[in-house]
C-alpha cells in the first residue's frame, strides 16, 4: 500500500490536495471497491470503467466488516484495489492555523499542535493535515484541517484487507470522499452538501474543488418527521408539517445559514449558488427540501449521482453512504 506508516494512502490530506480528482493515478485494474463505515456499519461499491455494478449494505445488527468480508468473498472480489474512507467515530477533525513549513511537513507539524487537543496520548494517533484553499479568509489567513485517527484502528484495517488479499490503497475521510463526489459532477458554482442521518448531520461547502469548511448538525431525519419504510409511513410531512417538525426545520434551516453566511462574510467566498442534498440510507427527503429552499433562500436539489455512475442491476440507488464509498474511490483511473 501507498502512503506513509500505519496505512495511509497517498491520496490522503497533502497527497490528495496534489492530487485533485481530475488528475487521476491509472490503475492496472478494470475494477476496484469503495467503502464507507458508517455509524458502526459497512457500505461498499464495486467500480468499474461503467460505473457502479454491485453494492453492499450492512444488514441490521450484523457485524460491519465481517459482513462486508462475506460479501466480498461470494463474489470473488478479493485481490482488487480498495478505498476505505473512515467512521466519523474513527477520527477528529479540527481547523488550526497551518505552521510555517512546506506541505510534506505539515502533517507532523500538526502533530505538535493536536497532541494537548485529545485525550489520548499522540503515540496512538496518525495526524494527517491538509491545508484550506490559498483563496480562504481572503488569502489573510494559513488554515489547516488536521484529521486524528487511532493508530489501532489503522492497523485492524490494513491487516483486515491482507486477509482478503485486498491491495488497500487509501484510508480517507467523507469530508474529501465527498469533495471528489462533487468535483466529478464539475459544478460551475459553490455549492454546500447536505448529508443527514438520523439524528444528526453534516453540511459541507466545497468551491473550485476545494474543502472550505464543515458543519456538524444536531438535526436529523427523525427531528424531521421523515420515517423508514419498516414505520409504516416514509413522511410525516404529507398535509403540512406539525408544529414540532416545522420548528426542527426552522433549526436545521439556520444551521445551513449561519453557515452560508460564515462562508460568504468570514472565508470572503460570496454566496453559496446552491445546496445538494445527498439521499439519506434509510429514508426520503424530497418532502422537505421545498420548506427549505425556502427557508435559506438557495436552490436545493437531490444529489443524486444515478445517472452518472450507477450501472446496478437490478435497480439499486446511490444513497449518502454507497455514494461516499463511491467518491473515496474516484482518485484512481480504472484500466479499460
């Protein structure tokens, strides 16, 4: 595997921001997997030249990489190169004014600055840094995002991938899976991603391939009146929303804009030109994106990623977590 120690790829923090997604490495292989761990579950990918042809979702109290073992072997999908971008339990990220040094010493640089941030001794961590855009703060400002994993954590995987014979190329974040998503889709505009779960989300603002910031959310589907199919009833939003669901929007709607505005007034980047919702693992939002279009005043779609690369049959959708294991995937050019 590429990379430095405990089993980072090259495409990680200051390989990556070298490596833009439309300067792509040429793999020898005509296929390869992606994979998202994902609040304590496993989703996985596999790429081809085509697109995406199979995928693999963690069933309901099943052990996350022993299900995703099993799967691989069914489908004789040992030996291929591997993506794997990380559990947001795996890792802390946080924003530091860069040290003075060249990119190939930032990452230890960071090291230095994190280690009285965490709890545990920095011995246990892999730091890996990645810098803002030079255009960030309006050029006043050298910031940095330092990504914190556990050691250990690195090394389950790396020996996890020998057992299958996986050649595991890169351990990555969403937060720059999601940057290659939408660098793929070549938007002409600014644009924040929305991602929610459950409980709780994230909210990504991306320019010129870039991560300017992220945002965690206290909302989620369930604050939004949005149900599983498994509840009966996929929207409580059907006739308008109840009094509790509309005050959950109201908040979810101003985390959105405290973000934007942080965006356009703080990081000098103008408005955002439009907000891509990724299609949650469990649930429908069309339902509400309406009210919140509204409610930021900036157009909102789904982020939907079918048409470019699903080539899945049967039918199968690219939902947030397939998607995030799809865009951990396209820093490599497969072989035709």
């Amino acid at each position: 595997m590429s990379g430095f120690g405990s089993g980072f790829g090259s495409g990680f923090g200051n390989g990556f921001w070298k490596k833009m997604p439309w300067s792509k490495r040429q793999s020898d292989s005509g296929r390869c997997l992606g994979i998202e761990l994902h609040n304590g579950q496993a989703f996985a990918v596999l790429r081809d030249v085509s697109g995406v042809t199979h995928c693999f979702r963690s069933e309901a109290g099943e052990a996350a990489l022993t299900g995703l073992a099993s799967w691989i072997e069914q489908h004789g999908f040992e030996h291929l190169p591997v993506f794997v971008s990380l559990d947001h339990q795996d890792y802390e990220l946080h924003l530091l004014d860069a040290p003075v040094v060249p990119d190939h010493e930032l990452s230890d640089a960071l090291r230095f600055r994190v280690k009285d941030m965490i709890s545990q001794p920095i011995e246990q961590k892999v730091v890996q840094g990645f810098r803002l855009p030079a255009d960030a703060y309006r050029g006043r400002m050298d910031m940095a995002f330092a990504a914190v994993i556990d050691r250990q954590r690195i090394q389950q995987l790396v020996g996890w991938a020998e057992e299958l014979s996986l050649e595991l190329k890169e351990v990555t974040i969403p937060e720059l899976s999601i940057l290659q998503l939408v660098a793929a889709m070549e938007p002409e505009t600014s644009v924040g991603v929305l991602r929610l779960d459950h409980n709780e989300g994230d909210f990504y603002l991306f320019q010129n391939g870039g991560l300017y910031m992220t945002r965690h959310l206290g909302v989620g589907t369930d604050d939004l009146g949005l149900k599983t199919p498994a509840d009966g009833d996929l929207s409580s939003v059907d006739g308008g929303l109840s009094l509790e669901t509309d005050s959950r929007l109201e908040n979810l709607a101003l985390e959105v804009q405290r973000s934007m505005d942080y965006f356009e007034s703080q990081l000098g980047m103008g408005s955002v030109g439009q907000i891509w919702a990724m299609v949650p693992d469990a649930v429908e939002i069309d339902s509400v994106l309406p009210e919140l279009e509204t409610a930021v005043n900036t157009p909102i779609r789904t982020f939907s990623l079918d048409s470019a690369f699903n080539r899945m049959s049967p039918p199968d959708s690219l939902t947030a977590s397939l998607a995030t294991a799809l865009g951990g995937s396209l820093s490599y050019e497969l072989a035709g």
